[in-house]
C-alpha cells in the first residue's frame, strides 16, 4: 500500500517536474500544502508537507528492502525440488 500511495504522490508530481524541473515540484508542494491553510500557519504547513512525503518515501524503501531479504532468505530455505515442481506448473 505504500508503494502505491507513493506511485500516485509520484504521478501527480511529474507534470510540475517536467513543466519547471525542482523548482515547480517545490512550488506544487507549497501550493498542496497550504490550501485551506490560514496564512499564519503556511510555514509550518509547508514543513509538515515535507516530513510526511519524506517519511512515506523512507517507508516506501524500507518496506521494499525488506520484502527483497524476506523473498530471498524464504527462497533458499525452500527444498530443489520442491521448487522445481513448482516451476514446471507455469
């Protein structure tokens, strides 16, 4: 799931990126952040937007580095032939 939210928080990035490189990304980010915000509180906004992209990309990375160690350390402990019967089927 995680994966997923990043891949949508990604695709709806990409048409600022291509339009003003990093700059348009940090300007669609403050514009997403402070919508509905009172002007008082922009700064801190802004700042939250940033934290919590960033912890769902740490997430994200995490979660993947982790399911890569758990696939491999679960596929050697599988017998040889038990997965080669299991490979004939497809």
């Amino acid at each position: 799931m995680v994966a997923v939210l990043s891949a949508l928080i990604l695709f709806q990035l990409l048409p600022s990126l291509f339009r003003g490189g990093i700059a348009g990304v940090r300007d669609h980010i403050a514009r997403v952040a402070v919508a509905g915000v009172p002007p008082e509180h922009w700064g801190i906004a802004i700042s939250r937007m940033h934290l919590g992209l960033g912890v769902i990309f740490v997430s994200a990375v995490a979660f993947y580095l982790a399911q890569r160690y758990l696939g491999r350390k679960l596929q050697r402990g599988t017998p040889k032939s038990r997965m080669m019967r299991f490979n004939s089927f497809r």
